[in-house]
C-alpha cells in the first residue's frame, strides 16, 4: 500500500440553496480539483456519498451525471455510495484504498446533498428511512428521536440528573454556534445562549430545536493522489495518516448505544493505522447531529472517559483553545449537515486546519486533524486521521 | 432456510404472541428474527416463543413526526425478561407527560398494525407495549 495524500478541496456554502444537485456538486468538485493544480481530464475515478438524491429530486444513478457535470472522460468510473449520514466519508475512504492500493493515481471524492425544499414531515419521513425498516420504522421512530433515546440511556446509565445533562449538552450547541460564527461557509453565523437552546420547542424528548442540526443543502469534495503527486501538484499536501470503518446494528440489538461498536472499531482501525492515540489528535471534526452525540463521540474516540463527555463540554475542553478543539467548523450543529456531503465537508475542515488556513477559528499549530462521521443509528462510522 | 421470515414474526405479534430464534449452539435468543444467531453469528436457531415480558431501558416523546404519523407518542426501547431487547411504542394515555420514571417501569407486549406507509412491502407490526402494576 503506497502513501496517499489530500491536494485539493472544496466546499459550498451550507444551508437552502436554489442549485440543483449536480450544480452544488460541480462549484465544490471544481474548486478541488483547481486548488489540486490540476484539470477534470486528470481525475481517473469518482466516487460520490449522496443519501436522499432520488427522493429529493427523482435522481438515482447519479455518480455518471456528476462526472459527465464536470468533464470527466469516458474510461472515468463514476460510483455513489450509501451509508446514511456517512456516505461522504464512506466515498473519501473507497478513495482512499482505491489511490493506495496504486490502481488509479488521481481520485476525487464527494457528497452532496439537497433537501431543505423538501419540508420536516417529508425529511423526517426519508431520512428514517436510514433505520431499519422493518423493526425500527414501523413505530414512526425519527432520527432525533434515535439520539433522545440516546440521551435519556445516558442520563440514566451515568445517573446524571436530567437537567443537568440537558444544560451540558445546551453548551455544545452554544460552542458550536460560537464556533460556527468564524466560518463563512456556515450554514448560521449566529451565536446562541443556553437559555435560548432551553427555551426552544421539544422536538423529542429531551432534545429541543437547538439540540438539533438543521437540514440543509450543500456539497463538499476531495481530491486524493499518491503522496509523490501531490507533493509536485501543491505547496501543502495533507497527508492521510489512517482510516477505519466499522459496523453497528439496529438499536435493540445494540442494546447500550452510548458505546457504539461501530465506533470503537473504526477509530482503533484508524488509529492503529495512524500508529497515534487520542491524545495525538490537535484538532477534531465530529458527527454532531445532535449535542448528545458529540458528547458519546468524544468519549468513544478515546478524548474523555466514559460518562465524563458532558463535563468536559460544560468546562470548555472542547472549545477553541481548549484541550481539544471540538468541530472548529461549527459542526453539523451550526454549519449544517446536508447528510451525503458532510463526511467530505469534514475532511475540509481538517485539511484547511492542517495548511492554517482557517483564520479566526485556526487551532494553533494543529498536526493531525481526525473526522467522524456516523450513519444510521451508529450503523456505520467512518474515521479519517490526517496530518501535515 | 429461514426459520421465521419477518411475515411469520408480524403474523404471530398480531395475536400478542412474540417468537424469536433460540440459538442451538449458545442458547441465545434472537429477536425480532435474523438469519444468524445475535451471539455468536450461528445459523443453528429454532424458533422459540417469549414472555412479552419486560422492562424499559429509554424512551422518547415524539413531538415531530414523520409524513403520514400524528404526534404525540411515545417510542421505547424495551429489555425483555429472556435478555433481547426490543424496539416499540408505549401505549401512553398522555404520551406529553412521559418523564424518566419510564425507565425501569415493567411493561407487557401488545401490537398495533401499521399499514399507512409508503414505499413498504407490506404491512408492518409493532410492539406496542403497556405498562403493568
């Protein structure tokens, strides 16, 4: 396996969008592959996470339009994968293997997404869609409600009174949407107080409005290359340091879903590939769909202590300048989170964070960078560890 | 080769009758049915009855519901006495009110058909659970 490195990536602005998907798709996959010094005729594979694109705009087969979107060629596969909300990250892994097990040189990977003209009761109903639907669906379980069952086992298994849970987790929220107001790419640029994330309406119990990513638009891509291209083509390659990918189960099977094994096995296949440990990583992008899930992702990717995820957000560990940086982006929480592209948007962030590109929300002589990114009810997760 | 399709799980559940998959090799039981064992990934099960018995493990109010749903109500994930556990709703007269006292509450297995959804293969079966004291 050959050593494989980022060149170029590029992003649109998260939230409504009035482009289509394959238009959202071409404005990020051609600022990549401009900021890589390179042309679509040298782009030899895509591989793309889109999630809902047949039901938000009656697209399926949608990898061959985006190609053909940007000028790839005729011997240029084209292939979108699925894995829920980590499809963007399930794309940039298959990249990956596909450039270090040497069988093409120049790959690009992305996601996009496009359903905030679809309406909540029509988003909800599609994205449920990612659970299993024969046992899950049937009950009319919704995705925010996966996470406030969630964060009702936790208060429980940690015996953290209700309240005092629903404050910490209030406080990711506001460190996100802090955060998330030094990124003009943000999909809200707006701070909030704890007061306001108590005060909106309950979405499931306990998650309320602001507990809760918004649905948004948006595209995000990569171009991955062997380390001896990239290091011709730009003055910064990122290097990818380690992957991983694991599996879950359906809740019930589950059982303890603080502890997602999904998770802990993706992340041990990253970090032993990386050859780091948690304390190595400067700088993280996290699958915060919902507050509690930063806090069990925190803890699962080996930053905190079981059960001490929620302390560590209350005292600020998780800020910019804290011990670690947290979803300097904003997050999903305050950036946005158009399902199919944020596995790639994340890779942005760490990559931007790695070249010190990132101005007001730089994290300071950041080395290696890591992104997680969850699908389904810790169905799928994806792990990628990047470093300078 | 499969012992208990999703049909023969759902049919069972419409009489409240629950039917899962012990394994013969560990003693585990699977359910709702899959083709290998939960445990230890056999494919050595017979088909076994349950309790309907069990206790809740958590629990939300839906308050935003999906195309085609009316909130209110109250999903559970449920620890049955036999050790599985299992996905389903809580048959709640004021679904609003529910607080973490849920969790621990005994509660006895029920079912309600669902059948107003789009892009299925049929019908599905749910759980639905009520509280017993």
């Amino acid at each position: 396996m050959r050593e494989v490195a980022v060149l170029g990536v590029g992003m649109t602005k998260f939230g409504p969008s009035g482009l289509s998907l394959k238009e959202l798709f071409a404005e990020a996959a051609l600022e990549a592959i401009a900021e890589s010094h390179l042309t679509s005729k040298d782009i030899q594979a895509l591989v793309i996470g889109n999630v809902l694109g047949d039901f938000a705009e009656r697209q399926m087969n949608l990898a061959p339009l985006l190609a053909d979107e940007i000028g790839l060629g005729a011997n240029v596969p084209a292939t979108r994968v699925e894995g829920g909300c980590a499809s963007g990250s399930v794309a940039f892994r298959d990249a990956f293997m596909w450039v270090a097990s040497g069988f093409y040189d120049i790959v690009i990977a992305g996601g996009v997404e496009k359903f905030t003209h679809m309406g909540t009761p029509q988003v909800t109903s599609a994205l449920a869609m990612i659970e299993d639907s024969l046992y899950e669906e049937f009950t009319g379980l919704t995705f925010p409600g996966v996470f406030a069952m969630l964060a009702h086992q936790y208060a429980d298994k940690y015996s953290i009174p209700l309240p005092v849970l629903k404050e910490r987790m209030a406080r990711v929220a506001v460190k996100n949407h802090y955060h998330g107001t030094m990124n003009p790419l943000a999909q809200f640029q707006k701070e909030i107080t704890v007061e306001k994330v108590l005060s909106s309406p309950m979405v499931c119990d306990p998650l309320q409005v602001f507990d809760c990513c918004p649905i948004s638009d948006g595209a995000a891509a990569v171009v991955l290359a062997s380390r001896e291209i990239a290091e011709r083509k730009v003055a910064k390659p990122i290097k990818v340091l380690g992957v991983g990918q694991g599996t879950g189960r359906p809740l019930s099977r589950q059982k303890d879903f603080t502890v997602m094994r999904a998770r802990l096995a993706s992340s041990s296949q990253a970090y032993q590939m990386a050859g780091i440990e948690p304390r190595h990583v400067d700088v993280v992008e996290l699958h915060d769909c919902f507050t509690i899930a930063e806090i069990v992702a925190s803890e699962c990717l080996g930053f905190f202590e079981f059960g001490k995820g929620s302390l560590a957000a209350e005292v600020g560990e998780t800020r910019l300048g804290g011990r670690i940086p947290i979803n300097p982006s904003g997050g999903l929480k305050s950036k946005g989170h158009p399902v199919g592209a944020t596995g790639c948007a994340q890779v942005y962030e760490i990559a931007k964070q790695l070249r010190e590109e990132c101005g007001p929300r730089q994290v300071e002589g950041a080395r290696i960078g890591m992104t997680d990114t969850l699908g389904g009810t810790g169905t799928v997760v994806v792990n990628i560890i990047l470093g300078r | 080769m499969y012992k208990l399709t999703h049909v023969q799980y759902f049919e069972a559940l419409k009489e409240n009758i629950l039917k899962g998959l012990k394994c013969l090799d560990c003693g585990t039981i699977t359910v709702p049915p899959k083709a290998t064992c939960d445990e230890c990934g056999s494919t050595n099960q017979e088909v076994t009855q349950l309790s309907g018995e069990g206790a809740i493990r958590t629990f939300t109010v839906i308050r935003v519901a999906p195309e085609g749903f009316k909130a209110p109500y109250v999903v559970v994930l449920a620890q049955l006495r036999e050790g599985p556990w299992l996905t389903g709703l809580l048959d709640a007269p004021q679904p609003e009110s529910a607080t973490m006292e849920l969790i621990g509450k005994k509660v006895k297995l029920g079912h309600r058909v669902v059948e107003h959804m789009k892009y299925t293969s049929g019908p599905g079966v749910v759980p639905l659970f009520s509280p017993v004291d």
